[in-house]
DNA sequence: TTGCATCGTTCTATTGATAGGACGCTGCGT
DNA sequence: ACGCAGCGTCCTATCAATAGAACGATGCAA
C-alpha cells in the first residue's frame, strides 16, 4: 500500500514553495521531505515538481495531484473534527469526590453549573475530607486541597486553582493591632483539625520575608464552617480560604489579623487515574472546572481590590528539590 | 502529525471484521494491524473497536469515524485514478533514433501502428547508424542492437527483441553445399562496414558447439538494404537479420549456407536516460515497442517453422564476468 | 467437560526510516 | 567576477517500526 504521509508531506512542500519552508513550518526535517517526495514521484511514475537548488515549480500534473491531495487532508481533518466534536458532547456518569468545605464555599455552585452546562452527564458526589483512593474506589475524579510541596502520587494531577487564604477574626477581638507575627503567640486560635496534632501558621510577608508561628487551638473541627462561625463570633484567630470568606472581609464582619502578612497559599488541584483514553466527560469537567475557577478568582480579586496573594510571593517560593509539581507540569501539560 | 496510514489501517480492519482477516486481505502482519489501531485510539482518546480475542465489535463512534476514513480513502484512490488516468493517455513529443536498417524491416511499421494507436504522440525520428549521445543530443529514446556482451552504461536499458540472424546466400551461389564452418574460408562475403576494419562470423551449432570464422568481405557497405539486394543477385555469402529476410527466405529466394550453424544473436534495446520520472509516452512508447516486437516474433517463427534460434542456444551462454545484462535485468525489473 | 483452532496482544531481533550534517549548486549582492 | 547564504540531495549513525513467534483467552465441536 501506498503511504499516505507522503500526500501530506507533498501538500505542505507545495503550499510552502520549497522544501526548506515546508520543513521550518512542520518541524520536519527538510531530508525527510526530499526523500519522500522523491519516493512518491517514483512510485506514482510522474515529476511533480521540478526543482534544484534555488529552483522551485510545481508541474502542472504536481498542480493538479496537489488538489486532490487536498482533498484527501480535508477530509482526514474531518474526520478529526468528528472525534473533537464528539469529544465535545460528553455524556455519561461521573463519580467525584470533593472536600466538604469546598463543596460549600465554592464547587458546589460550579458542580451545578456544569450539570446545567452539560445536561447529559450525570454527576455523583461524595462529600468528604478523607483522602479517598480514587482507583480502588472507582472515582473518576478527586477534588482536593493540598499545601506544597504535594507529594508523588501515581494519579494524573490538574492544577485548578491556588487556594489562597486569610488570617482573620471578628472586628474588635485583639484589643490592639498587631505588626509582627511574634505578637500572635498566646492569642486564641481556632483550627483545622491535624493528624498530626500541631498546629502551626506559616505566614509569608510582601517583601518575601517568612515566619513560622506555633499555636495552640482552643476549637479543633473538621467542619470549616463551623470555624467561620466561630470566628464571626469572637471566638478567636483562624486561618480559612480567600473564596470561603471574600464576601465577610468585604462585609467587614471578619478583618484580616496581620494585613502585611499571608498564610502561604495552597493548591486546588483534581487528580484521576490516567490521561490515556480519559473519557470526554471526564476532560471537560475538569477543563469546566479550571475555567470557572479562573474566572471566580478574577471576580474575588476585584472585589477585594487586591489579588488574591501579593504578585511576587508564589508557590515556586517554596519549592524544593524533588518537587513534584515539575512533573506535574509535565504530565499535564498536553491536555 | 497524525499518521494517515492509520486510517486505512482501521478501514481494513472494520471492512474484514478482525485484525486476523485484515491481515491476511492486504498481507499485512496483524501485529502492525493490532499495534497500529491501538495507538490511534491513543492519539485520539477514543475506544473505536471494542475486542477480545474472538470477540469484535466497532463502537458507535468507531462506526461514524470509519465513514469518514473511508471518505479519506476514496479521495486517496481519486487522486491515484487522475495518476493513472493521466498516464493512461500519454501526449507530447518524442525525440527516438533508431538505425536506418531497422527502420526499414521491422520499426517503421511499429512507429506508424504506434502513432495511429496514439494520436496525441508527436514522434520525431532520426535515421541513423551512429551512437547517439542520448543525453547531450535531447533523444528521449534511442534504438539499438548489439551484440553480447553489451558494455556498462549510465542509461537505463529495456531489451525489445533477439536479433536473431542467418548467413545466407541466392539459391545456387554455392556450387555444392557446406557442412562445416571451416568450409566457408575464402568464399565471396558480404558485410556491414566495421569500425574495427575486422570481420568474423561467430557461429553457433544446434548442440551448443561454437566457431569463428574470418572472412574478407567484397562488398562493405552500411546500407543495410544495399546488402541483401546484393546478396539476392547472387554476390556472395551475408549475414543478414531475420526480421529482414524472413519473407525471403520463406519464398526460397535466399538460403540459409550452413543450415546446422546460426549465427549469434543480437540484443535490440531501447535505452533512455531515467527510470525516475519518466514521462508516460516514453513509457508507453517503451512499452509498445516490446509488446509489437514480441508479437512480430511469432509470426516469423510460425512463418519458418522453427523458432528464430535453437531454444537451447541463449544470450547467457555467452555471458562473461562483469556482463552488464544482469545488472540491467536488475535495473528494468520494475518497469 | 475438554481439547483445539484461532483470535488479539505482546515481545524482541531485525529491518528500514529518520535526523542531522555534509556537499555541490545556484542566485544574488557587492 | 567573486563570495556567500541558502537551496535540495545524499550519507550514515541512530532510532523507531516491523515481522514473526509466543502467549493467554475464547468459542465451538466432540
């Protein structure tokens, strides 16, 4: 049998009047082309195109086999825009699992959006703030929330948003602003509760400078919006998401406790099995996500008139070696 | 950039029903089917054939990608029908020489038969007994004979006939018959002038046996014709091509002088100076020409009622070290 | 129930295509 | 007239695809 490549390869040598521009243009070597076009006037018996250096025309047969060779590539493209489409019309059932807090404060509305956005699919979710196992569990997605550097893991990893945060308390609780992170220590906290039992914020600040400050919570939950009550109330110091509590600080309910001063960001991500033969459903609901995500950060953003997290200090700070978010990168960077 | 085979691999393997089928319609191995299909599911996230062993079935998106693959392969068969289609019908000029003598007992007649055959074939044709220089003189085709072992040459060559030929001489020229070569020394000769000034006739028996005799001929001369009208009235003993003399021979006007020895055979070649590229009316002119002169061929041996040389007597039984015949046979083979 | 023929997939030694550089040629600018 | 940049082609070490065999799975016949 013939090989069709060569049609291609002709095309784009013709359509870029030379072998040397068809093969900057394509990223193929120019003796590849040479020798295939060459391989193709051979077999097909014809001079398509006459040529030596300096030299370049297409004979009239090149012109007229070039328009078929056309045709035969609008028609592989169609074919393409057949599975790209196809692709772009998912269906089916999705099982997700997704942090309770960020289900309440801000994937909850997207989830809607998405099943209002793509009424064939169907969406199961549980609501949980174990680390699930997403393939012996059977999930085709898990939303989580992680502070770098995040660990290896065998799982796909899709970056969806950084999770920026805020200590804060309700207005009138310190007695006196505080400048220095040093001035937090025998404050009420209120916390998340750990595995590991210690407790800790580390605080980052617009000129670069970090500190690491220990506590002690006297409220301990796994229940976020239970600390956002908590903090409304009075009841102490508390570090929660930017996208959590935005509409609080704009509010004035809650105020920042140390304004110069950041927790360090985490990082929203989706992790699933494998790229390879990832169902379409499964690509544009993640793709769905990192959208929505993006666009609610911008919204924050003005709303606070400030971003998120001071322009300079980024994830990249605190990056170490064997860091697996370079081959995050890497894995990702295709989809 | 996709690979195009792969949508004709599918095809394939779609219309057969399974890899194995597949394979074995277009002689390809199944491993390449199987490993070929896999990989453009790959590229394309798709499942297109759901399989097992024994169990095959195209996917409904697989079914509606094969529709459009297909339409890819009907536009790659149009544009190798306008190929064949434009090579089916040649046109244009051809620049042939051919020697005098052949023109005029064998290839005149197979150009006139050609250009009624072709009527969009120009034919400009040179009369000549020298070695042209196909290249520098523009022919696209030049007409020979020689005689083994035929020298290296940077043309391609393409034999048409054996110029199988007898040493004749009129009916009662030889007062009493001749049974051995030997015999014809100092007898009355005829023969084509030589650039070497040197004459010979290389004889051949009907059991493989060889001779050389020497001769001085009478009458030298590079008409062709003017030999035979000489050795029809009688002049002296020539070797003569069949193609020429054959009607003579069968109407008794010449005889063969020595009956049980032939002389060795000619090769009439067409040589032009490209395979690559070569145009379709020098191809189909080529082509022609071998066809007719094989045909030529049997008419002339039903005619004499032997073949035109003993079927055990071969150009090969001549071949010596470095003959070029079977390079050229290499060279040819594709034509 | 079992054995067997044939399926699709995988593996690896072999084969063929390729990348990248070298080369000769050509047209253009000096 | 000459030098040079860039062309298309060719060469070869390297890389990737393939042929062919082996393997496990499956359906059917006995």
């Amino acid at each position: 049998m013939q090989d069709l490549n060569d049609l291609y390869y002709f095309v784009q040598v013709v359509e870029h009047g030379g072998f040397a521009a068809a093969a900057r243009a394509t990223g193929t070597q120019k003796s590849r082309l040479s020798r295939r076009i060459a391989m193709l006037e051979d077999r097909i018996g014809v001079r398509l195109i006459q040529r030596s250096p300096r030299r370049f025309f297409v004979t009239d047969v090149g012109r007229e086999y070039y328009q078929r060779c056309v045709a035969v590539l609008i028609e592989a493209e169609a074919a393409d825009a057949f599975i790209a489409q196809h692709q772009g019309e998912p269906q089916g059932s999705l099982r997700v699992s997704c942090p309770t807090a960020l289900i309440s404060f801000q994937f909850g509305r997207l989830f809607a959006r998405f099943m209002t956005a793509h009424p064939k699919i169907s969406l199961q979710l549980e609501s949980t703030n174990r680390r699930v196992d997403v393939i012996a569990e059977g999930f085709d997605v898990s939303i989580r929330v992680r502070f770098p550097p995040l660990e290896r893991s065998e799982l796909v990893m899709r970056k969806l948003d950084d999770s920026s945060q805020y200590l804060v308390a309700r207005p009138g609780f310190l007695k006196e602003p505080i400048g220095e992170p040093a001035e937090l220590a025998g404050l009420p906290s209120l916390a998340w509760t750990s595995a590991t039992h210690s407790y800790e914020w580390r605080l980052e600040s617009a000129d670069g400078e970090q500190a690491v400050v220990r506590h002690e919570p006297r409220f301990l939950t796994d229940d976020m919006a239970a600390l956002r009550e908590a903090a409304l109330d009075g009841a102490g110091i508390v570090q929660l998401p930017t996208m959590m509590i935005w509409k609080d600080l704009a509010a004035g309910a809650l105020v920042p406790v140390l304004p110069q001063w950041r927790p360090a960001s985490g990082i929203v991500h989706a992790v699933f099995p494998s790229r390879r033969g990832l169902l379409p459903s499964v690509r544009t609901f993640i793709d769905f996500l990192a959208q929505e995500c993006t666009a609610d950060r911008l919204t924050v953003d003005e709303s606070l008139a400030w971003p998120a997290r001071p322009p300079h200090i980024t994830t990249e700070g605190i990056r170490r070696p064997g860091d697996p978010t370079r081959k995050r990168k890497d894995a990702i960077g295709t989809i």
